[in-house]
C-alpha cells in the first residue's frame, strides 16, 4: 500500500516513498501498485469522479479527468501560485476561469490508414500508439461532426504505413485544414484533393505548406473585425478562453489611448482593442502580420492601427521606441520574452497586461517589471485546456 502526498505541475501523484509518480491519483489516496505497474484505488478521495470520456484510460489527451472541476480549478491555481512564491512575488489571484468541454475549435489530430479504412485520434501517453477517439469530450461539436469526413480525407492523404497530421480549425464557413504528410502532392491528387474539398464544404485545405483549394476564406472574428490568419497560425484554444483573456486584457489597458501589442500573432488583441485605442502591432511571422493588417484596413469603427514584423527575441522595442505608448500587451511564447520585459522595464510605459502560457518564465518576468518599479494588481488564471497540465496567465501591472 501506497498513500499519495501531492500532485506535480503535470499531474503525477507523489508517493510517500520520495521516489514514485503515479497517473490518475489523487491527494490523501491509498493505492496498491502491481508489479506491472497498475495502480488500484484502495481508498479514494472526495474528490475523485467517473471520467466523462470513454477513451480516458488509453488516450494522453487529457491528465485530470478523475477530479471534480473545483479540484482541478484549485490545482492549476497553485500550481501558479507555487511558481509565483519561487520568485517571492505576492499579489491578488482571482478565481479560475474554464472553459467549458467540448470546446475546443482547433487541434492537431493524427491519423492513419487501416485495412478497413482509417483511424483518426490521438496517442497514449508517452508513446506513438494512436488511440482512436471518435466520442472525444475536449472538441467542439462542429468538429467532431467531421470526423468521418476527416478519416476520408486521411486515406487519400496517407501512405500505407507513415501516420499524418491533421492540423483542423473550426470557422464560420467551414473546416481549416493543414496536411502534413510524406506523400507527395501529385498534380492528380491536388485535383481529388480539390474535388473532396468542394463536396464536402471545406473552406480551405492546405498540403504541408502548399495550398491545394480555398473554397470560401476561413475567417475568425477578433471583436468585431474578421481576419483570415494564415494556415497553421496561432489560435486561442477555444473561444471561450479567448474572450476570458480578452476582458483581462481591456480591463488593464481601459485607461490607455495608444497601446503597443507585442507578438500580436494575426490580431486577437489588436483589433478588439482598437475599437477605442491607436493600437501598434508588433510580430515575428510576416504572414501573420499582413492578415492582421488586411483585417483592419477591411474592418469598421476602428482606431488607426500600425504593425510591423519584427523579432522581439533577437531585437525587441527599445525604450525610445515606447515612450510613444501609454500601455503595452504582451503574449510570449512558452520561453517567455525576458529581452522585450528588460526595455519594457526600462521604458516609460506605466501599464502592461503580459499573458502567459508559462507560470514559471511568468513569474520571472514579473520579478524584471517589479524591479523596474511596476506592482502586479492582480492575477487572472486562465484554463482552456480542460482536464490537461496546461494553464494560462494574465497580469495586471502598473507602475508604483
């Protein structure tokens, strides 16, 4: 018998032996362990519950999906919380926001072809198993609705033996699809390829990076303006941790007329934000840029937005560069932007909203604004990926 002490940030369960990490337990568990490593209850927690999703047990999609909700709201907020104390930065953290299941509008799905047909899902934890996943609780109804469709589309688009990838973003018109496949698109298969699209209302179908047919432009709605990002882009997970994001957003850049968004990825910021503020935006991928760009030159009611594509690593905005600005958003990537939070620092700007994906290189750039002279007013914990180790951050600093 074994008694469990805790969770790691990736949900494992602590041993009281200091050694072993157990999945799918909880805190103040007895389990017994088989030598084959199978892990049975022998008294449960309060907080234990029956998995909503059948393919639980097999698939890795998802991690939590023993707890209640309250459990897992409260286990990702400490687990922001732990990396915040590792910094010695205290603030005010408001309640988890989550959303709700079934509604994820975009993931990256494997596939492969069987002998009956194909299987589409996704794999076991830690290994290269596909699990096939017809009744998944994590995406949206749309898009489950197009898993036959989806496993069509594998059995043209795979070998015999090699897995694909089917990256498919749910839009307003219709399927995003991006390919990633060893086959090589044939000027005979592009053709099959544009006739599947047409009958089966895809709005756009990508091959790797080559697009094969764009039956109606895939748009997604920031605010009010609609942007066609390119294939592959950057997307919130869902839209519901979208707008949670968002409201943080505007509630901690409300008092700010001229606003500087860095990694602006296609405008999920930028445009909402520019219904009542000159916005400047600032990111990496040229393509991402130009669709932001399009979809405000297209949109109606907005303030003057400018942008540019820039490296923020390799040259983030110097302090000359943002005296300009009475606010900055920022949304890094999971490394964090310690370059750009280091010129921010040294800026004159008084207010920044920074969004995270990473508590921990979070709570590191927080320390630099601290530093600098900013408070951190409070702490949003956003959870979009339901039932996974993931978790997102946003922050409201202003300078003291």
């Amino acid at each position: 018998m074994a008694m469990i002490e805790g969770l790691t940030h990736l949900g494992l369960g602590k041993v009281d032996d200091g050694r072993t990490l157990l999945p799918r337990v909880l805190p103040g568990e007895e389990v017994a362990v088989a030598q084959d490593g199978s892990v049975r209850i022998v008294t449960p927690s309060t907080d234990r519950v029956a998995a909503p999703c059948k393919h639980y047990k097999n698939c890795g999609g998802c991690a939590m999906q023993h707890a209640t909700d309250a459990f897992v709201a409260n286990w990702k907020l400490d687990i922001v919380k732990k990396a915040m104390a590792a910094q010695r930065l205290e603030t005010v953290f408001r309640d988890v926001i989550t959303s709700p299941a079934r509604s994820r509008r975009r993931a990256k799905i494997a596939g492969k072809r069987t002998k009956s047909g194909a299987m589409l899902g996704f794999h076991a934890k830690g290994t290269n198993t596909l699990i096939a996943t017809p009744e998944c609780q994590l995406l949206t109804p749309a898009l489950m609705d197009q898993f036959p469709m989806l496993e069509e589309l594998v059995v043209l688009a795979a070998s015999r033996k090699a897995e694909i990838a089917l990256t498919v973003t749910e839009t307003a018109v219709g399927l995003d699809i991006r390919v990633d496949t060893e086959k090589p698109l044939t000027p005979s298969l592009r053709e099959e390829l544009a006739v599947f699209a047409q009958s089966r209302a895809i709005a756009r179908l990508v091959w790797v990076d080559e697009p094969v047919v764009t039956m109606q432009p895939p748009v997604q709605v920031f605010g009010k303006t609609s942007v066609v990002p390119p294939s592959g882009a950057f997307l919130q997970a869902t839209k519901h941790g979208e707008m949670a994001l968002l409201d943080a957003v505007e509630e901690i850049t409300a008092k700010a007329d001229r606003i500087v968004d860095l990694f602006a990825g296609a405008g999920t910021f930028t445009l909402p934000l520019a219904a009542r503020a000159e916005v400047h935006a600032v990111e990496g991928e040229a393509d991402m840029i130009a669709a932001l760009d399009r979809g405000w030159r297209e949109g109606r009611e907005l303030k003057r937005v400018t942008s540019e594509t820039r490296d923020l690593f390799r040259r983030p905005l110097e302090p000359d560069e943002l005296k300009k600005f009475d606010a900055a958003v920022i949304d890094p990537p999971r490394a964090g932007a310690e370059a750009q939070i280091a010129t921010l620092a040294e800026s004159t700007i008084r207010t920044v909203a920074m969004v995270s994906c990473n508590p921990v290189t979070f709570a590191r750039d927080a320390v630099t604004l601290e530093k600098a002279g900013f408070s951190l007013n409070w702490v949003q914990v956003v959870d979009q990926f339901r039932w996974s180790a993931h978790v997102e951050v946003v922050g409201s600093f202003a300078r003291k």
